[in-house]
C-alpha cells in the first residue's frame, strides 16, 4: 500500500515525463526512398486527416525527398524525427478515447521528436507539427480533467489530474494548467495526510489485535483472570475497533478497495475481541454482585439478628420489675 502511494506521489509531482517511451512504431535511420515510401504510407492516415498540420509538414517532407539533389545525414534526421514524431502522434491519437493517459505519454514522445526536428534544422516541419500537437494536447486536457472529476478513487482521480496538468502545459494553456495543478496538488496533499492518519490507526489497531488471544477468538478464557484485567481487555478492544473504523472510512472516502477490505477485516476481529471482553466483564459483574449481594445480605441478617437481641433484651428489662410488683 505505502509503495502504491509512494508511486503515485512521484508521478503526479512530475510536470512532464523525463523519459520517453519506446513504442513499436518508431522508425530506424533509413534511406531517401525508405523515407518517401513511410510518408506516403501515411497519405490518409485518421490522424493526419483531423490534424491536418501535421499531413501539410508530412506532403513538404515528400516533396523535399523528391527534389533533393543530395540526400545527407542532415535530410535523414530530419525525415527521421518527422516521421517518428507523426508516428508517436498516430499513437497518441489511435490511445485518445480508451487510454488517455498513454495518450499524453505518445504526444510527449512526438514532442521530443519535434523539439529534436527543429534543432537540426527542421523548424517549419517542427512549426507545423507543434500546432497539431497543441491542439490535441488541449482537447486532451479537457478530456482528462472531466474523466479525474468523475473518478472514484483518489489515485486514479489523481493520476488523470497530472496527465491533465501535462497536457494543458503541452497546449500552453497556462490558466487551466495552473488551476489544474492547483487542484491536483491540494488533493494530493488532502489524500497524503488522510493517508498517513490511515496507516497510524491500521497499525494502533494491529498493535492490539496481534496480542488479544482468547479475546479475539471468541472466547472467554481469560474471565477468571480478575475484573480488571477483563475491563482493561473490553476497553482495548473497543478502542482498536474505533481504529480500524476509521480507517476504514478514511480508506472508503478515497475509494480504496483493497485497503477497505483491509481496515474491514481489522473492524470485525476487533468487534469479535470487543464483545467476548464484553460478555467476559458482565459475567465477572455478574459474579461480584453476585458475591457483593450475598455477603450483604449476611450482612444485613446479622444486624437484623442483633436488633432483634437488643430489642429483646431491652423489653426484659422493662418487664421484669413489674411483674415482681404485682406479685
């Protein structure tokens, strides 16, 4: 659970992904008639259609390919971050609906490739393509920002609000990537400290439940043990219960499933110990009153007894002395 939170608490403080994902349509270093055939390839690609910027630097690569009279190692890393970039944005596209995040991780590949473009001299392809890649990035954002808003777990709602963040950043959109992150950073900071209540009632209540015995079994074992230690077993349990509550409401609050079912299973075994120190501390009651009743009654008998000599006695001495007169 904590390396899950752990994961989650670095991914969403990253504003961009430092590393680039390798994915199976990225193209090797090739020649001018490799290239030619990939582009055109891509002629009616979903994805070029829609962003039609992107197909405009795709057709200017074509044509440059076609009327080069020399094809050197400057042409080819052109053409190479061109076509890998339009292929990392076919992916982003292809993820948009059903992999939103991916999604942003394709459209950041393509992002390098076009930074990579425009430094070896490839601006007005790299121009192009920035503006295709903005404005997939904005509808992304939004996409992403809707889906975190309807999200039932804190993480996941989590993880959608930083792709948001990067996309709105990729679309320079400073004021929705600003209240974005924003947002995303005040959950995170709510979700860690709700969090860290969590694992210290989780482990306040496992301290108890790993040591309760006979009291979480269910039995009443340890009745004989004297009223206190009964008491003091009641008063434990039902304070470890109260732990594992909350922490279950805190795990429910945020949608978290496993650590739900976690904090539950601590509740009912605590709820278990609970009632037998319960039924195990209204026995001893029982018993001790019990006790408590009978010795006051002998109690009350032996006074009762001893009224009953006095008054008697009292009554002989009254009577006595008139009796002798009469005679």
């Amino acid at each position: 659970m904590v390396t899950r939170r752990s994961l989650i608490v670095i991914g969403v403080s990253l504003l961009a992904l430092s590393s680039l994902a390798v994915t199976g349509a990225s193209a090797d270093h090739g020649s001018a008639g490799e290239y030619l055939t990939q582009l055109n390839d891509l002629r009616n690609a979903e994805a070029l259609t829609e962003y039609t910027e992107l197909d405009l630097a795709r057709s200017q690569a074509v044509v440059e390919l076609q009327t080069a009279a020399e094809f050197d190692s400057s042409m080819d890393t052109r053409m190479h971050h061109l076509l890998n970039a339009i292929l990392a944005f076919q992916e982003a596209y292809a993820d948009a609906e059903e992999n939103p995040i991916e999604s942003v991780d394709h459209a950041t590949e393509a992002q390098s490739h076009l930074n990579q473009l425009s430094d070896a001299g490839g601006e007005e392809y790299a121009g192009l393509g920035t503006v295709a890649l903005e404005r997939f990035y904005a509808t992304q954002g939004e996409t992403l920002y809707e889906q975190a808003q309807a999200a039932e777990s804190t993480p996941r709602r989590l993880e959608l609000l930083n792709a948001s963040v990067r996309a709105f950043d990729g679309a320079g959109e400073s004021e929705r990537f600003a209240d974005a992150q924003l947002e995303r950073d005040q959950l995170l900071a709510e979700y860690e400290s709700d969090m860290n209540r969590h694992d210290e009632l989780v482990g306040d209540a496992n301290t108890y439940l790993d040591g309760c015995g006979a009291a979480c079994e269910g039995t009443t074992d340890y009745v004989l043990s004297g009223p206190f230690g009964a008491i003091s077993e009641y008063t434990a349990a039902m304070s470890a219960h109260g732990d594992a509550s909350e922490a279950a409401a805190i795990a429910e609050e945020h949608g978290l499933d496993g650590d739900t079912s976690e904090a539950a299973a601590l509740e009912s075994r605590a709820f278990t110990a609970m009632v037998s120190a319960g039924v195990a501390s209204a026995i001893l009651a029982f018993f001790y009153a019990g006790v408590f009743i009978a010795v006051a009654a002998g109690v009350i008998w032996r006074i009762s007894v001893w009224a009953r000599d006095l008054h008697t006695s009292a009554l002989d001495e009254l009577v006595t002395p008139l009796e002798v007169d009469d005679a």
